[in-house]
C-alpha cells in the first residue's frame, strides 16, 4: 500500500471520528462510577437516556425528569424529586418514591423488594409480559432481602427462588447443587421457575457433583429443562453410593455397570474400562467404543486416538466420529497442519468425512 493511500485512509478515519464526536448529544455522564446509560445532553438542560452512551446504534431518549434534583441510583436506576425511573421509564405508581433505593439490580422501598419484569421474565416459562415494570417479590423483607446468586436469594424468614417465595422449613434448609435443594423434611427439584418437592430419601441424600444426586437406593440423573418429569428424572439402580464414578463426555460407572449418556452399555466391562481423555472414545478389554456404542471391526492393538478427537485409526481403516472413512490412504494418513482441522493421505484432503473439493 502506498504511503498516499495510507494518508487517505487515516484523514477519512480522523474525519468521521471528528464528525461523530461533533454530533454527539451529550455533555457527559450523570454518575460514571454508577451507570454508563444516563447522561446530561449538551447544555445540561435535559437528562439523556443511552444504553452505554452510544447513541448511534443503540438509541438516545430524552427524559422528562428535573436536572437539578436528579440522581442516579444503579445502572438502570435513578429519581429526582418527583419521579423514580427504570431507564427512561417513570416507575412511580409502582413503588414509593421516598424510601426507593437500588443494590445492584434489585429494588427496594420501606414495604417491598423489586426485581425489573424483563429481567425475571427471562428465567421463567413462557408466559406473557406482565403490564407492570417491575415486579414485587411476593413475601420479601426490604430489610433483611439479599442477593445470593443469579438464581437464589433470601431474607430472614424465606428463600427464593427466582424470586418465588420457596416453602420449606427455613431452619433446616440447604442448596445442595444447580438441581436440588432439601429441608428436614423433603427433597426439592429445581424446574425452571419453579421447585417440586421428591420422592428421594432425604435421610441418605448425597450429592455427586452439580448434575447427579444420589439416595440409598438410586442415582439420579435431573435435566430440569425437559417438561415431563419422566423424562427430566432418571433413575439408576445403585447398591454402593462409592462406586459411582462421573467421567467426561457423559461415561458413568456404577457398581459393576457403565453407563453413556445415563444408557446401560451392556457389553462394557466396567473393570477395564477406560476412556481417552477430552474424546467420545472409551475402550475396555473386549470392545472400543464412541458415543457408548461399540465400532465394529476395529483392531484394538493399533487403535490411535489423533489430539484431534473425531478422527482415529487402526491397521485396516480411518475413522471420523467413530464411522469408517472410505478408501484411504492409511501409510499417509494424518493431521493436514497443527490445529488438526483438516486431515489428509496422499490422495485427498478432509474436512469430517468429506473430501476437500477447493
């Protein structure tokens, strides 16, 4: 590139960058340490709403709120001396103006917590949007209510979930992991908004890592985002909670049996079981296996895993995701270059188990 166009290249740059601070609406922030969305416009006379300050793509609202006594309480909070704001939106039928105040994201005044109706609503079952900005957690002390993780909270009597009042006895209950919670009494499954009291035996309730829980009786496996309860809870036969073993890419041990994808492989053996780390393959004694199925054909003896897990090999064939790859080249078989993308033999180029055409 010549020097020339270089020049050209950076005046039109410095040009627009002028012409675009130029055009800018705003004489800057309200409060900068506590939202980048409220700013006063150019002579101070209005307060500008802007998601981040860009206005150019994101938009810029001007708010009829009073400069003088207006305060900014969190990023998309703020009141002056008449109104209370949720961005640009007057929120003050809703809440009460005096004693409203922001942490974080949560709302409170002298008689309510609040969370905003777009935020929650994203974290429950389809249903439509209440006409109400905010929504008023049901039960929740603004004196005692805190935050405890994205979906958790709590106050000194109730605790929350996805700012549903939970009922359980608070004393005695615990969050054991992302799909359960119990109390004295009672194992709970979290389910998307909301929690369903078991039938797991609370007395021998042992949590196994963040997806499996486990009784005296049974593994559980719970995918709380399917909708029927068949589905979402399976139950796997256990006598020694010891022997469970979760291992990667959904291989599971329990007692003498294994398991891929909470599916029995019943040919496996689960003594000489093993799997390739960060790869779909397992292997025991008798069988190789990708995705819990066992490959057919295979010779164990030269059986190679590539770092790039799709692809393997033995003596007789390659393979892409545990299906042979016609008519290859064994002798030249391998990796195209180091990210392993792409493998080739003498003959071809491959992408999956396709040939590479361009």
């Amino acid at each position: 590139m010549s020097t020339f166009s270089i020049v050209v290249i950076v005046t039109v740059v410095l040009a627009g960058f002028l012409l675009f601070t130029a055009c800018r609406p705003f004489s800057g922030p309200v409060d900068e340490a506590l939202s980048d969305n409220y700013y006063y416009n150019r002579d101070k006379s209005a307060i500008q709403y802007s998601r981040m300050g860009n206005w150019f793509e994101l938009g810029n609202t001007k708010m009829n709120a009073d400069v003088a006594s207006f305060e900014v309480l969190g990023l998309e909070y703020a009141k002056d001396k008449d109104r209370v704001y949720y961005k640009a939106e007057d929120i003050t039928a809703e809440v009460d103006h005096a004693t409203f105040r922001v942490v974080d994201y949560i709302g409170y005044d002298k008689s309510h917590v609040y969370v905003a109706q777009e935020f929650a609503h994203g974290r429950m079952s389809e249903k439509p949007m209440p006409k109400e900005t905010m929504l008023k957690i049901e039960g929740a002390n603004p004196d005692t209510f805190e935050f405890m993780d994205y979906d958790w909270s709590k106050d000194d009597k109730l605790y929350f979930y996805n700012y549903k009042a939970v009922e359980a006895d608070y004393a005695t209950f615990e969050i054991l992991n992302e799909v359960c919670s119990k109390d004295k009494n009672t194992v709970y499954l979290h389910r998307q908004d909301e929690i369903i009291p078991s039938s797991i035996d609370v007395a021998s309730i042992q949590v196994i890592d963040d997806h499996y829980i486990a009784d005296k009786d049974y593994l559980y496996s719970y995918s709380n985002w399917l909708e029927d309860m068949e589905e979402a809870l399976i139950k796997i036969p256990v006598k020694n909670l010891e022997s469970i073993s979760v291992m990667e890419h959904d291989y599971l041990l329990v007692d003498d049996k294994v398991y891929h994808n909470n599916q029995l492989m019943a040919m496996a053996d689960r003594g000489s079981f093993k799997f390739w780390k960060d790869t779909y393959y397992g292997a025991d004694k008798n069988h190789i296996y990708y995705l819990g199925k066992p490959m057919e054909g295979v010779d164990m003896e030269t059986f190679h895993v590539y770092e790039y897990q799709a692809y393997t090999k033995d003596k007789n064939n390659a393979y892409f995701d545990g299906q042979v790859l016609e008519g290859v080249d064994l002798a030249t078989f391998g990796p195209k270059d180091a990210d392993g993308l792409l493998f080739k033999d003498k003959n071809h180029v491959y992408r999956g188990n396709e040939v590479v055409t361009e």
